[in-house]
C-alpha cells in the first residue's frame, strides 16, 4: 500500500565545480567551513585564509579537472543516484528524491524552497557518506538545520536522518560486487594474489582523538567487506588527499603502494571505500597520479574499482534504507 505521505528524500554530498572556473569558488566554500579548517581563533580570518588556499590552490586544481575532463562528474553522477533511487521507490512511496550539495550546487536552499514548492509533508537526509564524520555527515546536517531556521515551512516538517550505514549489508554487499567485477579484469592465475588496497579519505588525527567515530567506521566497513566478500587475498587499508600541515591519518596510500611494489608485489586492486561516486580523488588522484607511481615503481597491472554510483546494488541499498527510516 502506498504511503500517503508525500516524502521529501535528500541526498546530501559534498558536490564538485560543474566548470573550471567554478573550481576556485568551489574551494573556497570548502575552506570556510568551520568543520573544515577549526583551530583556536581560527574564527577570526578563516574567511582570508580560505581565500587564500582557493586562491594558491585553484590553477594545480584546475589541471587536475582538464585531466578528468574539465569538472567534477560528481554533480551528475548524484543526479544519476537521485533519479534512479526515484524510480526504485515508486509503487512503494509517493516521493521526490532531491541533492543538496555543500559546497556548490545545487546549494541546500535552492531545495529547501523547491521541497515547499512541492508541498512535501516529510523529510528523510540520506547523507551519500556511509561512514559518519563531522567534516561530512556533521557538516552537511549542520548546514541543513542551520538554514532550516530561515524556511518556516522546512523547519516544521518531520524530519529524519540516515546518520550512518557503514556496515549495512545491504551497502556493503554493493562493495562487494563492484570489487568482484573489478578482480575479473586479472587473469584469473594471478587474481587470489592480487592485493587489494582499500583507500579511504583521510581525515585530521586530531578529529579522532576527539571523538570522530570515521577512522573506526572505515575500519569496520573494510572488515565486512572482506568477510562478505570471503576474500582470501592480502589486503590494507591506507589514507589519501592529505590537505594542510596537521597530522593526517596513515599510512598513506601512495607509500602502501610504494611499500608494496617495492615488495615485489605486480597486481593489485584499489578500492576506494569511503566514496560511493567517482570524483577527482577516484578519477585523478588514484586513476592517474597512483597509477603512474604503481607502474613507475613495477607494479604490471593496476586496477581501480569504479565508484557505487548508480550501481542496481547501490540504489537497491539507498532504497532500503529509506524504507528501513520510514517504517
């Protein structure tokens, strides 16, 4: 039976510059979020310190986007979830599934006006970030409650979270089958030696030694996945896209593959575990510049698991977990 409800589903993600010239714009929304850049006082020239790295950083960025073909496919790939996710809930609800996106658009607002448009009666936030962080899930639900407070007719809606589905089989089962596809690409005599790399955005130390539950999270996601998926070949987990002077999580990806092709090791798998849409980290920084060290240092085939994206698996799960918050 139909739900009578009209729900509003959001998909919440980080989002990316639909344009090279949207890139520096794009960082400095990034760099002025306080879950981003916090430090003591930090408060009082956060906004120029943050035109300051979108400005150093932008035209190094900017190359890294031509190379992935000139913008983030973030944007449309989210696009891609939403519709899909859409489609797999009808006959089931009576639902619109919408973006927000933190950084760039479509930005929270433009949605909060667009769910009162279309006289949603309730609200599911599905973060696209399975394992919580407050530089994520945190900053993405902050930024919602905060403009909340301005949209009289979101503010009153039931509202609900999907704070965290790290270890949810059915997600995990997606992550599964992607690395399944991704190992058919070896020769099926190497492929029980192939070592397979979970990389995962890192994140400051400082933020687990508050209390960040991520690095832990990311860690219990990789258990699953090789128990589900009964992998016997070795596997690691590592950290990239370091950002900054502070101490980041490791090790980092790019020396586990260092390590490991120096080693001897000639096949291996990368995974990127905390990402369910390919973007600049999955496209360039592990599909170019990781690839190039990999085959620098003798590493004969390096294979980079695509992203969830709008795998049936994946949106079978989304759609779970909507149905799971409704009832």
């Amino acid at each position: 039976m139909q739900n009578s409800k009209k729900i509003g589903i959001v998909l919440l993600n980080l989002g990316g510059p639909d344009s090279l010239e949207a890139v520096r714009p794009f960082l400095y929304n990034l760099f002025v979020d306080p879950e981003i850049i916090n430090f003591p006082f930090s408060f009082l020239f956060r906004k120029r310190l943050a035109k300051l790295i979108s400005d150093k950083r932008s035209p190094r960025i900017q190359e890294q986007y031509k190379q992935i073909g000139g913008k983030s496919p973030i944007n449309e790939l989210t696009r891609k979830q939403a519709d899909a996710l859409e489609k797999a809930l009808n006959g089931s609800l009576d639902c619109r599934v919408y973006i927000a996106m933190r950084y760039w658009k479509p930005f929270t607002n433009e949605i909060m006006q667009q769910i009162e448009r279309d006289g949603i009666n309730e609200i599911i936030l599905l973060p696209l970030y399975p394992q919580y962080s407050v530089a994520t899930t945190g900053s993405s639900v902050k930024e919602w409650k905060r403009l909340a407070e301005k949209y009289a007719y979101v503010k009153n809606l039931k509202t609900k979270l999907v704070e965290r589905y790290y270890d949810y089989i059915p997600y995990i089962d997606s992550v599964v089958t992607r690395i399944n596809e991704t190992l058919e690409r070896f020769p099926e005599s190497v492929r029980n030696k192939v070592h397979i790399l979970f990389s995962a955005h890192g994140t400051p130390v400082k933020l687990v030694k508050q209390g960040d539950p991520y690095q832990q999270e990311i860690i219990k996601t990789v258990v699953a996945v090789t128990e589900r998926g009964k992998y016997k070949q070795p596997h690691h987990l590592s950290y990239q896209s370091k950002v900054g002077p502070q101490k980041w999580l490791e090790p980092k990806t790019l020396d586990v593959i260092e390590k490991l092709a120096g080693e001897g090791v000639k096949h291996m798998l990368i995974v990127p575990i905390a990402f369910v849409s390919d973007h600049l980290e999955t496209l360039f920084e592990i599909g170019i510049e990781f690839r190039h060290l990999a085959r620098e240092k003798g590493v004969e085939q390096f294979e980079v698991m695509q992203g969830l994206n709008d795998s049936p698996k994946f949106i079978s799960a989304l759609k779970e977990l909507v149905l799971d918050r409704i009832n």
